[in-house]
C-alpha cells in the first residue's frame, strides 16, 4: 500500500461523508499504473462496505466504448464514419424520411443526428433487447433537423450499438466482452445484472444529499438502452480502458484495440456544444472534449438510477481520473476532488455573478418540447423560472426530474439554475438557429421551442 | 425437542465447518417460535459473509410456489386438474404419443406422474417470458417413459407445461401472478424474480468443489431465465421462505395475520399434502401436488429442493411437529451438509435425505436383467459387469447437447461408481457415489432383455435397444 493510496483513500472518505455520498471508488492512472480506492457503503439498506474492486454503473462513459468498438469496425473496413446508417441497418428507420435515409454513424456518435434522444423503452430482458429498441425507433421525431445543432442523444447509441450486433453478428453484451474487456484483461467489466452480481455491485441512492437519500428500488434501467450506458465496472477496468486510449489504442501487453488514427480521431473536434459552460466545450467521437486553462482533456459523465461517474484524460500528461459513486451531491464532490488531481486548474465552477445582470425575460418565455419532456418558462415576480415536466417511463423511475427551477440571470440568454441540496449551479442556455428557431439548452439537451408566451400549465 | 436459536446457529457452525463449504442458512420454525442462523463467506469473489437475510436462488422449491399458485385457480373455479390440459392448451402436445398427450392433466404435471421423457431439458431459449414457448416444438417430440398416472419420475418441463395453461388460461405470466396471488398477499419483500431486483440486497453466489478442499466460485449466477417455472428465477431469503411454509402449515392462512386473511383455502393446502402419486420404489415416497413427501411410521413430511449453479436450497415442513425448515448451501455439493441439518431439526424422521437404508449384499442376485444401456432426454446410464466380478459398474454419462446453458464443467463429467446388488430389483452403490453418500438404483418392468427401467436420482430412465460399451 503506497501512501498514495493511503492519502487517497483517507480523502476520499472525509469527501464522501461532506457530501452525503453513500459510497465511491476513486482510481488514478499516472505511468501507467493505476491506484484505486474506496470508502463508504454499496448500498444504506445493505451496509455492505464498497471495495477497490466494487462495480458501479459507469452510466453514459458507456458511450465511448461503444464508439470504440464502432471505430473497430471503421478499422476492419466494415463501415466509414460517413456510412449511412440505413447502408447498415437495414429496415432502420425514424420518423423523418429524410433523417432515415441521410444521417450516418458520425451523426450518431457526435449527438447531431437531431433524432430525439430520450426514447425511453423497456424491450425486455431477452438478447434482441437493442434490436427491438432500435424497431421502435420507427415512430421517433427530431428534436432539431439533422445536423442544425447539438442534443445529447441516447437513442442514437443504441442505434450504434445495433450497428455493432449486425456487423459482428454478437451481442452488445458479447461485443464489449470479447472485443474490449477480454483484450484487456478487464477482470470486472460487466453489462448485465446477472453477471454484476458475481460481483459487489453499488445501488443507486436518490433523494435530496443531506436530507433523504434512500437506496433505489429499480437498479438499472433497461436493456434496451445498453450501448448507451449500462456497462457497470470497478473504477480499475474503466482506467485500465484510458490507459488503452492514451497509448493510442494499444493493450499493455501490445495487443492493438484499435488504429491510432481512429483513438486520434475519437479525440478531434467534431461539433462545438451549443452551450459553452454545459460540459465540456465540444465533442470528439464518443468522447467529450474539455479545455482546463489551456490544457486539453477528454472525458464522459455517467448517470444512472442514482449512480454518478465520472471520467477525465489529460493525455498530455498520460494522467486519467475516474470516480464512480452511488449518489448524493457528487457533483460537487468530483469538482474537488478532480480541481486537484488532474493537477490542472479547472475552469471556475459555473455560477450567476453575485449582482445578476438585468435582463428582459419575454424572448424566453415559451413552452419548449421534445418527446417525454416539456419546459414551460414563465415570468414569475420578475424573476424567469422553468417547469419541467417528465413523462414516460423516465418520469416514473426519478420523479425527481419533474420540477421547478428558478433561473439566474448570468448574461443575455445564459441563466443559472441549482437544484435543491446541490452544492453546483446548472446552466440553462437559450439560442436561435440559423432558420430562426429558438432552443433552450439544458442538461446537455436542446429543446425547441413549441410555443411563444405559454402560461405553465 | 427444539432447537434454541443459539442450538441452531451452533449446530450450522459445525455442518459448514464439518462439509467444508463455504456458508449456510437457515430458518426454522419450531415449537411457535422463528430461529435463523447464517454461516460461512456467501460469496467467494467477494468474500461478503452469510447474514440472516442473504438472499439465493430458491432453484426447484419454486414448484411448491407454483402449486399453491395453481391451487388458487382451481379454488375459482378455471383449472380443473384433471381435465386434459388440452383443453386449456389445444396446442400443447407434451410427447410423442398424441393420444397419450391428449390425456395428460395438469395433476400429472405437478406431481411427475407425466411419463414424458423430457426431465432435464433445457433448449437453446430466449429469456423469459418469450423464452418459455420455445420448448413447444421440442416436447412435442418426446419419448414416452412411462404411461402416466403410474409412478412419479421427476420431470421438470412438465411444469413449463404448467405455466403455457396458466398462460393460456389467464393471460398473464406465472411471475406477475405468483406476485399478485402469493407474494403481496403474504407480506414478502425479499422475494423476487431477477438478478436486477436481487442485487439491490445481500445475494449469496453459488460455488463448486475444486481442488484440495477448496470452492471455486460460480462463472455463472443463475440457469436460463426460461426455466422460471421448473425453478431458476426466484431469490428468496430462508425467512420469505418460511413465512410461505408456515402458510403451508397454517392450512392457507397468511401467518401473523391477525385475522383470516388466505392465500389457500385448508382444502387445497391439504390438497397439495395428500399424496397423489408415489416413486417406483414404493409408498413411502413420493408427491403430492407440488410437495415431495416421505411416510416412515404413519409419520410424513413435505419436503422439495432446489438447485442452482453451485447452490442447494432446502425446505421442508412436518405437520405433525408443527416445524418448518428453509435453509440454502452455495455448494452443488450441499445436500449432505442439509441432511445433517434435518438430522438436528427433525431428529424423529422420516428425513427426506437420508441415504437409503441398505440391506445385506444378496450374493444370489442374478446381475443380467440389471446390465445393459439406459436412457432419459440428458443422461445415459451404462451398466456392466464390474471388472474384478463383484457387482456391477454403473456409468452415468451427461448429455450435454440437451443441457443448453446449463453445463459446468462437474455437471459434463462421466460418474462412475460400483454397485452391489440388495435385492432382486436393486443396486447400491459400493463405494463413494453422489456427494459421499450411497446411491440406490431401482428397477422395473421385467422383459426379455432384462429390466426395461432403472430409478435413479429421482428420475427413470429406459432402456435403449444397444448394449452397453465394456
């Protein structure tokens, strides 16, 4: 045991009790090596004590793996980035004919297809889970046309993850095994609930940190939505998958996972985030792109039922960070712990100025909609607030999501919004595209405008 | 004489450091009170302990489960048991035999009395629910083993059966039904249908013996989710557990109640313990509806496992002692370990799991009816003059082809043992057999070429047309 380890560990745990976070396993690469730790509990009603080797649902970080092994598939010469998905995937279609016929594997991992992203379907346990999601698909509509701007879309991996399954003629599942977590040597990478199991898994916790966090009662969410976050791993197997991509895709043991030029390419600029202090400032392949006071990182968040991720490359420096945690405020707990250990200064935490700006509230009032999620922005005492309004199987699975946040003026169309109990302000974007069609950005998602001076319902 | 809780948890201290298993369970209710005890590592990737309330799969127990589900049915008057369940299921054909089919009842399925060779089965099949339809082309290929209604021969896929007329009959699966009709009425929170539910709690894992004493822990958590029915789906905890069994002893009632709240009418809970149809090797054992039950001295328990990979669960009830028992191994090698347990629990008998009781060796015994090759769906079963001329060699050999999802590498090993003759129409074994204890074999249908059928592991199996290989 290093006194790094020890050090980490002690910090850790005192991070964890400030911030009401049941449980977390904390991992950092540095040449090459890994050092992993844990404290607290997997679960409240448990008290099983989360170890080093813990897996935790690693949420959407599930995203660039999947995009791996769809740049696996562009090194076999079995597709281009720029293959239409319907060349592919045959019978795929959404319910714009245009989008169906036009948008490509690249619109899928950059998030720009416009198809809406929340689609959320339990097509069962059984292996044609993705399959039978993606037939589904059939009837979705675009949240904004292909290709006009960034919204955060999980059913476009699920998508990509079918591309996998027809292709390699495996399963997801079977695909991340065999042609990632087994060239890896992952001894805990896993998708399934049953094989978690084998394993000390985290539960999810969810409630207001500090007040009434209690264990999940519903795990995970369906199988239907695997390739865009449902592997769950110890922090160790999700460095040991950094530290592949640092070495421009190459195993330790010099295995090669993928071309150089394809973990170059995951990494490159492809679209800016409309957003600028949402997360990150533009996406690669899969990979989320940040710039820390002039240094260059990559990266994903994960959010599941009550479980967080979160994962920082700093390839310059062949240094990786992940934390994993089963709930409370954790986003003020990674921000923290990764201002320090990345050994990089982080942008300052996004936060309304202490005296907000004036700002004439009319142009946002309105109701913006995509499918299972309506925004009603109203003007409430001089003041702009935003209900929020889940439905669907989502809505059910965290209430939590449904409700009211007042909005702090940053600048001129940029607000601020911080849940109760959380220590982190969230932005809430409004922009205009090109055609003239208004958008509220928020939670990496874009939401169109549907109509103008809605009173909230 | 009960045993005190702190009895108790000695006692399953010393079974698991006797056997060398990883860990146990137990709850037991004797004499109107409730005892647990836990032993041992649940799982050993993790090296989490057994608690109380650890979870695990309750494996084949699941059809006692079933039964009280189907007895709700017949209550009300939608299930006849014994109308032919083509009348429920038109499309059902459970063998080869078409007019035998079109006679077989849902009686015959739930206590094994089918004859249909189909005991072990598993096909290639999607998960459950889908996945249970995926048997039909199958069994409609079966080999007959026995007309039915003759003797039990444990048949697992005659309970799949059961579940296509509930199907049929309802509409609904039999998981959202048992969860409706017996769970929810009975107040139970640990009782649950999926890896995705239980590990939200303590779960235990199952293990398998390696070498030098030590387990290896289970590469694979449970059998294919298709087998719901049978028994590879539902995680329980020994107390869930016998809440259920005290229900059973209850005569229906929801133990604790307070009132007269139901889940059986004493009919149909008496119903399930009244033998309906006894093993080939006589009365004394046997099954009721869903229950295996064993008389010794006018006395009877009710009794079932249940296997998982690398685990046994246990549950047995004695009316006549007013004493439930549920208790889990998370070793394929836990019957004995439960057999000492009944022991300490039910000292009086008749333990379900106790060895056969052998008698003297007959040296005058003719060993050529028993020789020769025997068959069922997943098993082959070699018997031959043993080389140095006492007794025979039997040969169990797995089937794997049939055994889709659910082999390890113990299960696809060949058995053999020696085996001595008792009586006419029985072989024990001589020597280390099963799990360290003797194995009785028993046969029937005496023919031309010998014996037609051999008893064995709780299942028949019939001789096929080739002699067995030296």
């Amino acid at each position: 045991m290093t006194m790094d380890a020890a050090r980490l560990r002690a910090w850790l745990t005192e991070l964890i009790g400030r911030f009401d976070v049941p449980g977390a396993t904390l991992g950092v690469l540095r040449d090459g090596q890994i050092v992993d730790v844990a404290a607290g509990v997997l679960s409240r009603a448990t008290l099983v004590p989360a170890t080093p080797d813990s897996v935790f649902q690693i949420g959407s970080i599930t995203k660039v793996w999947t995009a791996t092994l769809i740049m696996q598939l562009v090194d076999e010469g079995r597709l281009a980035l720029d293959t239409p998905v319907v060349d592919v995937l045959p019978g795929f279609a959404v319910a714009d004919p245009g989008v169906t016929r036009t948008v490509t594997v690249r619109h899928l991992l950059t998030h720009t297809s416009g198809i809406d992203g929340d689609v959320f379907v339990d097509t069962g346990r059984g292996d044609d889970a993705v399959e039978r999601y993606v037939e589904r698909l059939a009837d979705v509509a675009q949240t904004h046309p292909l290709d006009a701007t960034f919204s955060y879309c999980n059913s476009g991996f699920s998508v990509a993850g079918r591309i996998v399954e027809v292709l390699t003629g495996l399963t997801w599942d079977a695909a991340i095994r065999e042609r990632i977590a087994a060239p890896l040597g992952l001894m805990a990478t896993v998708t399934l609930p049953e094989d978690a199991i084998l394993h000390r898994a985290a539960v999810g916790h969810l409630g207001e940190p500090g007040r009434s966090l209690a264990p999940t009662t519903v795990w995970a969410l369906p199988r239907s939505g695997g390739p865009a976050g449902r592997i769950t791993a110890r922090v160790h197997d999700v460095l040991a998958f950094a530290r592949m991509h640092l070495a421009g895709g190459a195993a330790p043991d010099g295995t090669r996972l993928l071309s150089t030029a394809s973990a170059a390419a995951m990494t490159e600029h492809q679209v800016d985030v409309p957003d600028p202090a949402a997360i990150g400032d533009s996406w690669g392949l899969g990979w989320i792109r940040f710039d820390w006071d002039g240094h260059r990182l990559v990266g994903h968040d994960g959010g599941t039922v009550g479980q967080r991720a979160y994962l920082r490359v700093l390839p310059e420096r062949d240094v990786a960070v992940c934390l994993l945690t089963n709930g409370g405020d954790t986003a003020g707990m990674y921000r923290e712990l990764f201002a320090e250990l990345a050994d990089v200064t982080m942008p300052a935490p996004f936060a309304p100025p202490a005296d907000p700006p004036a700002v004439d509230l009319r142009p946002y009032v309105g109701r913006y909609s995509r499918a299972g999620f309506d925004t009603d922005v109203f003007a409430r005492d001089g003041s702009l607030a935003m209900r929020v309004t889940v439905n669907g199987l989502l809505g059910d699975l965290l209430p939590e999501l449904s409700r009211e946040h007042l909005l702090v003026p940053v600048a001129e169309g940029h607000f601020a919004t911080r849940p109760e109990g959380a220590t982190q302000w969230e932005p809430v974007f409004f922009y205009t595209l090109a055609d003239g069609s208004r958008y509220l950005h928020h939670g990496v998602r874009a939401n169109p405008r549907v109509e103008a001076g809605a009173e909230p319902r | 004489m009960s045993l005190s809780p702190s009895e108790l948890q000695k006692e399953v201290d010393r079974i698991v450091e006797k056997h060398g298993v990883p860990g146990m369970v137990v709850a037991t209710w004797q004499g109107g009170v409730r005892a647990t005890a836990a032993a041992g590592v649940a799982n050993l990737n993790t090296g989490q302990p057994f608690a109380a309330d650890t979870g695990y799969l309750t494996g084949s127990i699941t059809k006692v489960w079933l039964s009280t589900l189907l007895m709700t049915f017949v209550e009300e008057g939608t299930l006849d048991l014994d109308l032919p369940l083509v009348a429920y299921a038109p499309e059902v054909q459970f063998g080869a035999d078409v007019e035998v089919a079109k006679t077989l009842t849902v009686r015959h399925l739930m206590n094994h009395s089918n004859g249909v060779d189909t005991s072990d089965l598993f096909v290639d099949s999607r998960e459950y629910p889908d996945g249970v339809e995926d048997y039909l082309p199958r069994i409609a290929a079966a080999p007959k083993l026995t007309e039915p209604g003759v003797v039990s021969s444990y048949n697992n896929i005659g309970w799949i059966v059961a579940e296509i007329v509930l199907r049929r009959l309802s509409g609904r699966t039999f998981h959202e039904l048992l969860q409706e009709r017996v769970i929810e009425p009975l107040g139970l929170r640990r009782t649950v249908f999926s890896p995705r539910e239980a590990i939200l709690h303590r779960t235990a894992i199952g293990s398998f013996p390696a070498a030098a004493g030590r387990h290896e822990p289970t590469p694979q958590f449970m059998y294919p989710s298709a087998w719901a029915a049978p028994g590879t789906t539902i995680v329980t905890t020994v107390d869930d557990t016998l809440t259920f069994l005290r229900m059973h002893l209850a005569d229906g009632l929801v133990p604790d109640g307070g009132g007269d709240a139901r889940v059986l009418s004493a009919a149909s809970a008496q119903a399930m313990r009244t033998p309906t149809s006894a093993d080939p090797t006589g009365p004394a054992s046997g099954f009721g509806l869903g229950w295996m039950y064993n008389e010794q001295d006018g006395r009877r328990v009710f009794s079932h496992g249940g296997g998982s990979p690398g685990g046994c669960a246990y549950a047995l009830v004695s009316p006549d002692d007013d004493l439930a028992l549920a208790a889990f191994v998370n070793s394929i090698a836990g019957m004995p370990p439960l057999a000492d347990l009944v022991d300490a629990v039910l000292p009086a008998g008749p333990s379900p799991l106790a060895p056969p009781v052998i008698g003297a060796v007959r040296t005058d015994v003719d060993l050529a009816p028993f020789l020769g090759r025997y068959q069922r769906v997943t098993q082959r079963v070699e018997i031959v003059p043993s080389p140095d001329g006492d007794g025979v060699l039997v040969r169990l050999v797995p089937l794997p082809d049939d055994l889709v999802g659910a082999t390890f590498p113990t299960m696809t090993d060949v058995k053999e043992f020696r085996a001595v003759p008792t009586a006419e129409d029985t072989l024990v074994s001589h020597g280390p057999a099963f799990a360290g204890s003797a194995t009785a074999l028993h046969f029937s249908e005496p023919g031309p070429d010998g014996y037609e059928l051999v008893y064995l592991g709780k299942r028949l199996a019939r001789r096929t047309g080739e002699a067995a290989a030296r």
